[in-house]
C-alpha cells in the first residue's frame, strides 16, 4: 500500500467535486444538530439522537466516497443511503467503538491497533447490505493484518493539514475533509484487491 499514490489518487478523484461533497457534509452537520436540538428537551435526547443519526450517515458518506473514488459523481440525495441498512450500520458501529475502548483498559496501544484491525468494517458493511456487524469486523481483521501500520502512517500524513485548518478558520477542511475521506476510501479498495 502505497501512501503517495493514495493521496495522489485521492486528489484527482475529489477534482470538481469538493463543492458538492461540502454541501453534503454541511446538510448531514445541520440535520443531525436539529435532530439533538428537537430531542434535547427529552432526557437522554441529545444522545439518542446522536446514536439513531450519526451510524446512517457514516455509512452514507462511506458510500458517498466509495462512488467518488470509483469515478460517480455525489448527489444529495444520496446522503440518506445509509439509512437503508440502519441497524447494521449501528451494530457495527457500537462493536467497533466498544471493542477497541476494552482493547483499552488494558493499555492504550493494544487498543489503538485493534482500532485500525476493526477501521474497514463499514466499508464492508457499504458494500454488503445487511451483513453481520461481527463478520464485517471480522472481514476487517483479516484484510487490515499486516497493513495496520500504514493505515496509521496514512492517517498520520496529515497532521500537518490539520494542523494547519485552524488558521485558515476552518476553511481549509472545506478540501481537507473530501481529500482525508478519498484516500481512506482508496486505502480500502487497495486491502479488498
């Protein structure tokens, strides 16, 4: 897994459709704060909310990116695809939060690893309606073995970027975020070949 092709790749794939990606992103941002806000005058509603909204939308920007890499063009509408295997997308996101935080309790490396072991579950789960949460972790486990360490370096890659989007108020994840979401996308199309 090659990190500069990645990245390279990723640039190209995002060209022309930052616009349409941000817009994306923005309206999921805005949906799910009304969605707190509406339920944050019951108790538990912010939560509640955050646990029912947040898993569809990541699997929909999953897929959303999947298709960018893959050469589609995003559509808003395609921001609620997620919501089409629900309980799936929050299984595997409830297992995959909760796994590497008991990894955790015993040190804060082991847990850290097993995060990246369990970080394709979701695009497994895009590209496989209504599988299993834990075949889908599984699956991750097998494909990230021996790549762990250049996820890590991938994501590590852009520290600078991010280090950086404060001083440009923010401005700079307007690209930053599609870029860092692409080349997560390509790292995934390169373990699944």
């Amino acid at each position: 897994m090659n990190r500069v092709e990645l990245k390279a790749k990723a640039k190209q794939d995002i060209k022309g459709k930052v616009g349409i990606l941000f817009v994306i992103t923005l309206l999921i941002g805005l949906i799910s704060s009304a969605i707190g806000l509406v339920l944050s005058f019951i108790p538990f509603g912010g939560l509640i909310a955050s646990v029912v909204v947040t898993p569809a939308f990541a699997l929909s920007m999953i897929r959303i990116y999947l298709l960018v890499i893959r050469g589609g063009t995003p559509e808003v509408g395609q921001m609620f695809t997620g919501f089409d295997d629900f309980f799936s997308a929050f299984k595997v996101t409830s297992l995959v939060s909760l796994y590497p935080f008991l990894w955790s309790l015993l040190f804060i490396i082991p847990g850290i690893v097993k995060s990246y072991s369990y970080s394709m579950s979701m695009y497994i789960l895009a590209e496989n309606k209504g599988k299993g949460a834990r075949e889908c972790i599984a699956e991750s486990v097998k494909m990230t073995n021996g790549y762990k360490m250049d996820l890590f370096v991938l994501n590590l890659s852009f520290i600078g970027w991010i280090l950086l989007a404060p001083f440009t108020l923010g401005l700079l994840y307007i690209w930053l975020t599609p870029y860092m979401s692409a080349a997560t996308a390509n790292a995934y199309e390169t373990l699944k070949a």
